[in-house]
C-alpha cells in the first residue's frame, strides 16, 4: 500500500537517494529541506509547526537532514564546539513531539544518528549528539501512542560526503546503500509499506564504517 512520507533534507546527498527509493517503490513522497520545494529547518520549531500545518495525513517522517560537522574540542567558542545541538540533536527531538500528532495512526518516524568504527579528531561533541539521540529513540518509543514508531539509523561516513571533503571515498558507504536501509527499516516499522516493492534480499538497518 503506498505512503505519503515527509523525507527532510531530501535535496542532500543521502535524503535525495532515500526520496528516489521511496518513489521508485511507489509511495507519495514529499520532499522537504531547507531550500527545498517544502521549507523546513530542524533548528527552527516555527518552521516544523509550519510542515506540519501545511502537509496533512501522513503516514511516515524520514529525517536525512540531521548533518554535522567536526569540531576541536580546543574550538574559540562554546557556540562553535556545539554545533549540531539545535539541528541534529534537538531538532529531530522536537520533530518526532509534533509528528506524533499528526501522523496517521502506525505512522513512523525515522531519526538519523551516526557512528564511527573508530574515534574522530574533532568528533566528541558529535559522539555525544548521536548517543544522546540513541539514548531519546529508545526511551521515547515506549510513550508513542496510536501505534506509532520511532526508530534511528545510523550511518558512519558515506561515500559520496568523504569525496566531497578529498578524502577517500573508500572508506564509506555509498548514499543509494545507506538509502536502502532506511527503506528497509520503513517496511519493518509499517508493514503496509512492504506491500510496494520488489522482492529481493535485505539490506541491514544500521550501517556504521
């Protein structure tokens, strides 16, 4: 059964490879990001009321726009060392409060954290950012009403973002890899969306590098 799916920061690297798969699958997808067709911007709650006021009976949220930065832990300014606070952590903390209602009844809400085989120079205030969003996804599940769900993927670097900063691509993930995971979680969560698509093997949920 096809879905209408809000995909934030669907005009990025990864959230674009996640709509592609969605509308491959057949599913209504509707794509959100800062400078997108449908404005939106994790920092400012304003801007998630306005998402929601303007996009009505949805079944799922895909949050790709949940992106960071390396900073020292030695950085000139507190501002500077925490950010991602506002975006990454809090704003997909105050995306699933307004999307639990107004999704349709076994809606699902998909948060994007992160993870590194090893520790990064300049990766501390982004570790504790995707373990705390970890930590919120599973103590927040419990309390969804209606049959909701609320899941995390969490991807460590992807192929095409390595490229883009010159450094070696082989060490991550292809975006189209990592998009099907997040398809792939979506058929668990609503099992009325895997009514859409093609058999084939599964791909894991959680992909780290």
């Amino acid at each position: 059964m096809p879905l209408k799916i809000i995909v934030i920061g669907a005009t990025g690297t990864l959230g674009s490879a996640v709509a592609r798969h969605l509308t491959a699958r057949g599913h209504e997808v509707v794509r959100a990001a800062r400078r997108g067709p449908v404005p939106v911007d994790l920092a400012d709650p304003v801007s998630l009321d306005a998402l929601f006021a303007t996009v009505r009976d949805v079944d799922a949220v895909i949050c790709c726009a949940a992106s960071g930065r390396l900073t020292s832990l030695d950085s000139p300014s507190d501002e500077e060392f925490t950010t991602g606070l506002d975006g990454k952590l809090l704003g997909q903390v105050h995306l699933v409060r307004r999307a639990l209602h107004h999704l349709r009844d076994g809606g699902a809400v998909i948060l994007t954290s992160g993870t590194f085989a090893e520790p990064t120079p300049g990766g501390a205030f982004g570790a504790l950012v995707n373990a705390g969003l970890d930590a919120f996804v599973r103590a927040a599940a419990v309390e969804l009403p209606r049959g909701l769900r609320l899941d995390v993927v969490s991807p460590g670097w992807i192929t095409e973002t390595l490229a883009g900063l010159g450094l070696d691509p082989a060490e991550g993930t292809p975006a189209d890899e990592v998009a099907r995971a997040y398809v792939d979680l979506l058929d668990t969560l609503v099992p009325r969306a895997a009514e859409t698509r093609s058999p084939r093997p599964a791909e894991p949920a959680t992909l780290a590098q």
